[in-house]
C-alpha cells in the first residue's frame, strides 16, 4: 500500500522547480528593480545637472571665443590706428603697410579682412583667402594665402586699381586689375560711423563691398587723422562657426541677437545659409522674418527682460511639446556690439540620453541575471528535486514494508543528506518493528491517511492455530541451536503463506502459530482464505518434513485448528504498551480444535461455522458435535481433507 499525499494538499502542492525558479526570479526582480530605478532616477538627475554644468561650461568657452575673436579684432584695429605709416595714404609706404596688415590679420585667424579708408577716395584691404566662399569669389590662383586690394589715386589719370595675389610669405603670385567706381570707402557704414563719432565704433551685419557677403566690422580712427579709418572685418559665416554648439549635444544650438532681437548669425549652416541671403538682400526684411528661422527666438526675447536669466542663468522651457534649456549671456566687447546677445539652445533629453542609455544597459544586465537566475533556479531545483524525489521514493517503499536495504542517497545538500540517513534509520526501524507487530498494522501506523488502528470492537473473523506436534520431545532430542534453525525456516515458510493469502499473523506462540483474516484488513471471503492456507501450509510442511527426513532432521508434524466467528479485535494493554491482537470465544474454539487433532488422527480441523461460511468448497468429512474443554455447549466439528471439485465458485 503505498503512502498517499492527502487530497487537501494535492489541491495547492506544486513542484519544488517551480516554487523555487518562482521564488529566485522573484527575489532577482525585486531585488534589481528598485536598484535599477534608483540609479535610473539618481543618473538622470546627475545627468541633468551634469549636462547643465556642461552647458554652461560650453556655452562659456562658446562665448569667450566669440569674445576673444572680437577682442583680438578690436586689438588688431586699435594697434593699427597708432601706426604712423598708415597716415598716408597709398601707394606711399605701400609695402610697409601690407606688411603690417598682413601680419595683424595672422594674429586674428577668425577675421575675414583688415583695411584702412582715407578721406581721398583710397582703400588699402587685405582679405585671407583661407575660406572657399572667399576664394571661390576673388577666383584665387593656386597657392594663394592672402589677397590685396589696392585703391588710389581715385581722381587722377594714373588711378590704381588692383587685385594682387599673395602667398603665405607674402610673395606675389600674380594680379589683375579691378573695378574702383562702384567702391568707394567713404560711402561705407564704418567709415561714416567713425567719422560721424570720431570714436570706435561696431557695425553690422552689412554686406561688405569686395566680398558681397554678410560681416561685422570693427573701426577706428587713426590717432594722427580722425578721417583715416582702419577696420576688421569678421565674416558672418565665421561668426557661425564660432556659434557650433554640438559639443553640449547634436541638436544643441546657439545664435546671436541684437539688440532689437533681430537674428545676427545662427550655428545651424541651413539657418545661416538663409539668412545671409536675407542680410544680402535687405537690412530690414531680417526683423520681419527672424521669428520664422528658429522657434525660440520669442521665447528668448521674454526671457532677456527677465534679470534671473539675462545674465548667463539656465532657464526650463517648453518648446513643439519638448523640454529644452536656454542660456543668455551679453557678448558685449570694449564697449562695442552693445546689446547683443548669444542663446545657447538645448534639448533636456539630449543631456540625459547618457542616462537612458545607461537604464538599458542596466535593464539588459538585470534581464540577463534575470535570465541565469532562472537558469540556476532550473538547475538547482532539479538537482534539489532530484533527490527529493528519491527520498519521496524512498518513504513510499518505506510506507509499503518493502524495508530491504538499499544504499542511502548522497546529495550536495547537508539537510537532504541528514533527512536521507534520517529516512533510512527509519526504514531500520519500522523493518525492525514489523518484525514483531503484524505488518498490515504496520502500514496503518506508519500511514497517516490510512484507516487507523481502532480500539478494540466487535467484529467476526477466522482464526487459525497451529501446533507441532511433539515438540517438546524435538527440543530434548536436539541441540537448541539446531531446534531454533529447524523453527525458524518452519515459521518463514508457514508466515509467507500466511501473508500469502490475505491472512495476519497475530502472535507467535512458541511453536505455535495464530492467525486472523477479516482484520486489520476486511476481507468477505476471510473463511474460504483461513482453508485454503490451512491446506496450503499442510501441503507445504509435509514437503519440508521429507526433506528434513533425507537431511536427518527432525519432523515437524503441524496440527491446525480453523474457527469462524464474533471476536473482540484491536489494540489491547496498558497506556504505555499497546499489543494488536484478538480476544473471545472464537479464538479460543480455535486453539481447542488444533488440540482436538490429537484425538481424531487428523491435521486439520474445522468448526462448523467455517464448514458454515465455505459451503461446498471444500472437502469437508464431519467428526461430529465435540464437548470442547471449558464449553458447556458441544460444537460441530469437521476435517478439512482438500479442495472440493466446486472451488471455483465464488461467494458474492
């Protein structure tokens, strides 16, 4: 019989795999969730106010290089306004003066051209052909480093009017000659700007005449003729390169207003490119049109009034549904470009895509622990289940008796390896203990869901005695040691055929045998089986004493007794030592009548109420109603010789 699990836990009991992978990956996902997220949440922050640190750090050296461009221009005009040779106008002294302006335009590498007007019509300019735009419009030949244009003697016959080509040493590579009378320096802004303030001044945007594109420029009067004007010029185009924030981020970008919130130049080439083209054109139209170039000039705009934010803080906007942060910073210089300013643009999420990066990346390293911990969780669960299923398999024979000695499992595991030599000392003991106690109550002892072993009560069985007969003349004639051997396979051989037909061996009784069937274990045909194992054990004995005879061993001629009745069946004794057994009138009937055999020459007796429950099954001849020893009634009596020809038939 094996050992049940009990129904109320079938109903929720699930594998140990699955109980333990469940319980690992949920360990993992808990575990690694609220770290994930903290540091998500502790990263983008950090990554927010990193990339604003970075922000401003960028936008600074952003701005202190558009700064520092238009100092070293401002340097650049203000030493050339103390230069004596630059007085006179050319062709005096013109070497010297190239030489000079050459020289001031190396240590300004962002200024497009250095040049000087004067109050006769004349213009002294040298241009860096370093830029394609600017070679690409003076059509440069090979080699070119800079480009001197040369106006003089406007109002006489002999007028010059050239374009020479210089190399990097300032060596002619050749010239050619240029119209003059649609440039004249005293008709251009910076010129009239300085005169008209006899100071420095800063102009622009405005298209300048040799090159025809959008500049700024720097000028001042010389120190010894306020009507000499030297100037710098810085293209628009550099102005845009110096503006190129995609170190803060790829969509990052900055520009430069005015102070009439008019867009100066803008990083972005696309940009630019159109609003040069506007500058070229018309001044004004650039007002008119400025809010269409970039989406946050107007916000921009609000935010110069706002003293928090018009010098240099970060301000958080909404911009076409996008979080973004914006800087202003003044780019004023030495007094000039008053009231322009540089915004530097930049999308939140661009600052805390590192962040975000690094959330999937931490995502993708918890599902892969995720993943191993299932793995692990799969494999120790079946290396863990494995052994303990064979410790289930184990209790399960355990609960059947089969208490044959096997090896004890070994596993990894210390408890599973304590509760393996736990299960197999019990294996010991109930193998022990069966030895003594009929093993049908056995099983009902060590099974919890089996039918427990009941007080005593009322209920009718068949019991069998058997005898030896002689047997105290057998211990005399032979060794103790030999009557314990002849004894011992006699009881194994009549204790298997006992077991053999549903019957339970209650009590050994010195060389005697009691024998129940109908309890522990119901049985409907319990008398049939008592006969049947009565002949059975007779037939088996008789072939035990022939080979006893050939072998020189005593005889164990074996007398039963069968009776069918009421008995008093369960567990009887003190509180503290319990014996299974049966008691009444009926096991004492059957002790008589395996005593009667004496008396009759027979082996095997039967009441007749056995003779009763068989019916004609068997070969039952009648010896009459017996007056039994402390009866006062007789009882029917009955050999038991065989099987009858009818032994098929089954009682329903």
């Amino acid at each position: 019989m094996a050992v049940q699990i009990p129904r109320s836990l079938l109903g929720w009991s699930r594998p140990l795999r699955l109980h333990l992978g469940v319980l690992v990956v949920a360990s993992l996902i808990c575990t690694s969730t609220p770290i994930i997220w903290m540091a998500f949440s502790q990263g983008r922050t950090a990554a927010v106010a990193a990339g604003a640190q970075q922000m401003r750090e960028m936008s600074m050296r952003l701005i202190e290089g558009y700064r520092n461009t238009l100092q070293a221009g401002n340097d650049a005009v203000a030493l050339a306004s103390t230069l004596q040779q630059l007085a006179s106008p050319p062709p005096g002294d013109i070497r010297a003066k190239e030489t000079f302006l050459i020289e001031a335009l190396r240590n300004v590498p962002n200024a497009t051209s250095i040049y000087a007007g004067y109050p006769d019509g004349s213009y002294l300019q040298v241009i860096s052909t370093v830029r394609d735009d600017v070679r690409r419009t003076l059509a440069v030949p090979e080699g070119t480093a800079f480009a001197v244009r040369t106006v003089a003697r406007r109002d006489r016959p002999d007028v010059i009017s050239t374009l020479r080509f210089l190399d990097n040493r300032a060596g002619e590579i050749s010239a050619r000659n240029v119209e003059y009378a649609s440039f004249d320096p005293r008709e251009r802004p910076w010129y009239r700007a300085v005169v008209q303030d006899h100071a420095p001044v800063s102009v622009g945007p405005y298209v300048a005449g040799t090159l025809q594109a959008p500049t700024l420029t720097i000028a001042a009067p010389t120190r010894d003729d306020g009507k000499v004007v030297v100037g710098i010029n810085i293209h628009l185009r550099t102005v845009s390169r110096l503006l190129d924030a995609s170190a803060i981020s790829p969509r990052a970008r900055a520009y430069i207003i005015d102070d009439g919130d008019y867009l100066v130049a803008h990083s972005d080439p696309a940009i630019m490119g159109r609003l040069m083209a506007l500058w070229s054109r018309a001044r004004g139209a650039i007002g008119a049109t400025s809010d269409g170039f970039d989406s946050s000039l107007p916000t921009v705009a609000r935010l110069r009034q706002d003293p928090a934010f018009a010098d240099g803080g970060l301000a958080r906007v909404t911009l076409d549904g996008e979080r973004y942060l914006i800087q202003i910073a003044p780019i004023a210089v030495s007094g000039l470009f008053t009231g322009s300013e540089a915004a530097i643009v930049v999308p939140l999420d661009d600052l805390v895509a590192q962040a975000n990066r690094l959330l999937l990346h931490n995502l993708l390293i918890a599902a892969g622990f995720v993943i191993a911990g299932v793995a692990a969780s799969v494999l120790l669960s079946r290396m863990v289940s494995r052994s303990l299923n064979q410790l289930a398999e184990e209790a399960r024979r355990i609960g059947d008796l089969d208490i044959r000695e096997k090896a004890v499992s070994h596993s990894w595991i210390t408890e599973i390896n304590m509760l393996a030599t736990a299960l197999a000392a019990s294996r010991r003991a109930i193998g022990q203990f069966a030895l003594y106690v009929p093993r049908e109550v056995v099983r009902r002892i060590v099974d919890p869901e089996g039918p427990a072993i009941d007080k005593a009560k009322r209920q009718e069985v068949t019991v069998l005695f058997t005898d030896i007969r002689d047997f105290t003349t057998i211990s005399e004639q032979h060794s103790p040691e030999e009557v314990v051997d002849t004894l011992s396979a006699y009881f194994e051989l009549l204790n298997g055929i006992a077991e053999h037909h549903g019957g339970t061996v209650i009590q050994y009784l010195g060389d005697s045998i009691f024998v129940m069937w109908n309890a522990p274990v119901e049985d409907i045909r319990h008398a049939e089986h008592g006969c049947r194992c009565a002949l059975a054990m007779k037939a088996a004995v008789d072939v035990l004493n022939e080979d006893s005879r050939r072998d020189g061993l005593p005889e164990l001629v074996t007398r039963f007794g069968l009776h069918t009745g009421p008995a008093v069946v369960g567990s009887f004794g003190a509180a503290s030592r319990q014996q299974y057994t049966a008691m009444g009138d009926t096991i004492n009937v059957a002790s008589r009548l395996e005593g009667l055999n004496k008396e009759f020459d027979t082996s095997i007796l039967v009441s007749g109420a056995t003779r009763d429950a068989v019916g004609d099954r068997f070969d039952l001849r009648p010896r009459g109603p017996v007056q039994l020893k402390g009866r006062a009634g007789k009882v029917d009596v009955w050999e038991l010789a065989g099987a009858s020809g009818k032994a098929g038939h089954r009682q329903q």
